[in-house]
C-alpha cells in the first residue's frame, strides 16, 4: 500500500506539476496574443480617424469619435470612452464604464504610451486598454499630446474559453496519468511484495515448527539472495533441532529407566531400613545412628525416584487430567489431614459446598502439599492456607510462610527444575523438582502460578484455577 501510495504521489505531484506550468505557459500566450491584438487594432483605428477629430473637440465631436472607434471592431464587443479634458463621451449611451480604474487613468494622464489593464467584472474578465491621442501634422502619430485620451474595454470570453478548456484538457490528462502510475505500482509491488510474502509465510511455518519448510530461489537479485540464505538457514535450524530434539529424547529416556530401574532395589531397601528402624533401640548407639541415616536417605531417593518419574510423564506429554467435579474446600482439608498438617497450618476455607471446581483431585492434592511443605521446610510458622473465588470465575489457593521470604534474585528460578537459591546447600530434605511439578500440574488445569514476598514478610504463592465446567481433557508437557 506505501509503494502505491508513493506512486500515486509522485504521479500526481508530476501530472500537477506539468500541469500547472504547462496552463501557466499557454494562459499567459493566449492573453499576450489577444491584448497584442487588441492593442494593435485600436492603434490603427485611432490613427485612421484621429484626422477628422477637432481641436479642441466638443461632447458631440467625442461621441461620434467613440461610436466610429467602437463600430471599427467587426464582432461589436468594443466599448470605448473618449475624453478631452472635463468632457467625456461612450460609444454607448449611460455607459457608466465601470471598468475604468483610476490607477489606469493615472498612468495615461502621466505617459504617452498605450497602457492596459485586466478587470474583475464578476462573471468574466475584462480587458482595458488606455492611450493617450497625439497630433504631428495633422496626423495620429508621435508627437505632443492633444489631450485627447481614449478607453477601451473588451470581455475577454472567448480568451477565459480558451483558458477553461487548458483545465479540462489538464484534468482529463491527469486522471489516466494517475491510473497508469497506480497500475505500474501495483506491479512493481507485486513483483517485489511476492517473494517478501512468500518469506513471511515461510518464516511463520518455521515458527509454527514446520522446520522442512523452504522458498523457491528465482533470479539473482537481491531477494533470491536472501530466498537463498534463507534455505540455507533453516536447513542449519532444523539439522541443529533435530540433533537436540534427539539429546533430548534420550535424556528423559534415560531419566524414566533409571527412575524405573530404580524402584526395583529402592522397593527392597525400603523393606530393609523399616526392619531395621525397629530394630535400632536395640542397636548400639553408632550403628542405630548409621540405621535412621540410610533410612532418612532411602526415603530421599524414594521421593526423587517419584518425582523424576512425574517429570519424565509431562515431559513425553503422557501426563492426563481427570477431572472431576468436587468440593474444593474438602479436599484442602484432607491433603493437610493426610499428612498431619492441621495443626500446623492457620487454614481460611470456605464453608462446605460453597466453592466447588472441576479438577484432578490427585493433582490439587500434589499442588497443595508441595506448597505447604515447601512452606513447612523453608518458611517459618505460622503457615497461612486460604482459598476464595477469584474474579473471573477462578479458585485462587494462597500460601503464605512467615519466613524471611524469597531473595529476589530467586523468585524468577523458584519453579525451576533442581534450582536452589543457596549454591552451598547440597543437601536438603527435598527432591527440587517439588515447585517444578506443582507449575506443570497448575498449567494442566489451565491455571496460573506464582511466587512473592508479602509486604508484612514471608513468602506467598497463589494458584489460579478455573472453575470450568467442560469435559476431562488429555494434559500435555509439551
């Protein structure tokens, strides 16, 4: 649109252009032509009766004057005004004369040469042509002034015709000379905009992922050139994807078989450390302590084994929701009963059956108790449970510690998989995949979930869920 617009401006500033210099140039010839005319004719005729004038003349001798100088002109649009001092006569009776300024007056009064002027009479132009009459033997030529001063004035319509049809004529070129330009661009943008589109659609389905995708190369010009380059830097894109679609589809493999290979052996020395933990009061005292120490760690690799495993089902997008509509407020209360939280948790829930959801009560069990015990393990007590609806028909659950809250160099990374704010603190009680896994479960519902500090202190993380009515959905990692 910008390169028809610049045609069609330049176009039009051209034709304008052209235009106006080209009627300048002919409205000023055909003036010059006619007032040369006129002029021309008036000095012949007032030469040819200038002899039959007496000196000094008397109002009837300067009427029969005007009225032979005015019937000369063969078309009869002459009318002309003698004067010889304080006497006047027109060539037609109560002429008033109108025309006749007193600028032009004052220039024959104050020169023998014949002076003209053109008048504004409303409708049409006039043209006014003024002299002065002198005598050299008794006849109309160069010499001293007889006082006689003759006005004539003639409509110049066929002259403003003239002028009328140079705009026509200019206005009609115009127009196809503004057709032509925007014809022209549309093709000049038609051949350089295809392969640009083209580009742009190519650029939108390597977006989209369609890596494969390549342009035809045409020509050599300069977008060939980038048509080209182009082709080279996607096949690099997809090759370099590919390699790393592939590292990582052999990562999470790796993770899913070691974490399966694991349960076998874990599930055993689960068994082991339980007999021993029963075992260990009777033990002497450094080998009850080696007891509850490769007990407490055998739970550790138990959880991450757990953990690594969730992971690795969002990741290959096997994870599914389902979905089930219930009493949000009830199930709260029973992730902190089942892990003998109540009393350790400050809880503000709606009463019963006020604020029901349709969600996967497996995975709002797993968002909860991830939260709350990152906030038992990290935080400080009081911890703070609440749940309200939102605006926008969401279920908002807030978490809040009484802790010294999160860096704010953290807060960005808390949803990271293994991330840990304090790079010293090798071993800690969980997994760091517990927050990770609470945002993939979130985003599963088709909710939101984020951490801050709260301006009285501690930590606070809210979760958005909707409350939607529709039927269960397949969750996806990807």
């Amino acid at each position: 649109m910008r390169l028809v617009v610049a045609f069609a401006l330049v176009a039009a500033l051209t034709a304008g252009t052209t235009g106006a210099l080209t009627f300048r140039e002919a409205r000023t010839g055909v003036l010059q032509q006619s007032q040369d005319t006129v002029i021309k004719l008036l000095r012949t005729h007032v030469d040819r009766l200038a002899p039959e004038l007496g000196v000094p003349p008397g109002e009837f001798e300067l009427r029969r004057f005007a009225t032979s100088l005015a019937g000369a002109e063969p078309a009869g649009t002459w009318r002309v005004l003698v004067a010889y001092g304080g006497l006047s006569a027109t060539s037609a009776p109560d002429d008033p004369f109108e025309e006749l300024t007193p600028a032009l007056r004052a220039a024959v009064n104050s020169s023998t040469a014949t002076v003209f002027q053109r008048v504004d009479s409303g409708d049409h132009t006039s043209l006014v042509v003024g002299m002065s009459v002198t005598f050299t033997a008794g006849t109309a030529a160069t010499g001293p002034a007889s006082g006689v001063q003759v006005f004539l004035t003639v409509p110049q319509t066929t002259e403003q015709a003239y002028v009328d049809a140079l705009v026509t004529a200019v206005e009609r070129a115009t127009v196809p000379a503004l057709g032509l330009a925007v014809l022209l661009a549309l093709l000049a943008a038609r051949g350089v905009l295809r392969p640009v589109r083209a580009l742009r659609r190519a650029t939108r389905s390597i977006a989209e992922g369609r890596l494969d995708t390549r342009l035809d190369v045409n020509g050599s010009d300069e977008l060939a050139d980038l048509s080209h380059t182009f082709n080279e830097t996607a096949a690099a894109l997809e090759e370099s994807v590919a390699e790393l679609r592939g590292m990582e589809a052999r990562a999470r493999r790796f993770a899913a078989d070691v974490s399966h290979e694991l349960r076998t052996p874990l599930a055993a020395m689960s068994a082991v450390t339980d007999v021993l933990d029963e075992d260990a009061a009777h033990l002497d005292p450094d080998t009850a302590t080696a007891v509850r120490l490769i007990s407490e760690e055998t739970v550790k690799l138990a959880r991450l084994v757990d953990d690594l495993m969730e992971i690795s089902r969002f990741d290959a997008g096997a994870a599914v929701l389902h979905l089930d509509e219930i009493d949000l407020a009830e199930s709260l209360r029973r992730t902190l009963a089942a892990r003998a939280w109540t009393d350790l948790v400050d809880v503000r829930l709606p009463p019963p059956d006020a604020l029901r959801g349709r969600v996967d009560p497996r995975r709002l069990d797993v968002v909860v108790a991830n939260l709350v015990g990152n906030a038992l393990r990290h935080g400080a007590r009081p911890v703070h449970l609440r749940l309200y609806e939102g605006e926008g028909r969401i279920a908002v659950v807030e978490v809040l510690d009484s802790g010294p809250g999160i860096p704010d160099s953290v807060l960005p990374h808390v949803f990271e998989r293994f991330y840990k704010s304090d790079a010293a603190r090798t071993r800690t009680e969980g997994s760091g995949l517990g927050l990770a896994i609470t945002a993939e479960n979130v985003r599963m519902h088709g909710g939101t979930v984020r951490a801050a500090n709260h301006p009285e202190g501690g930590a606070v993380f809210t979760v958005e869920l909707p409350l939607r009515r529709d039927e269960p959905t397949r969750g996806s990692g990807q």
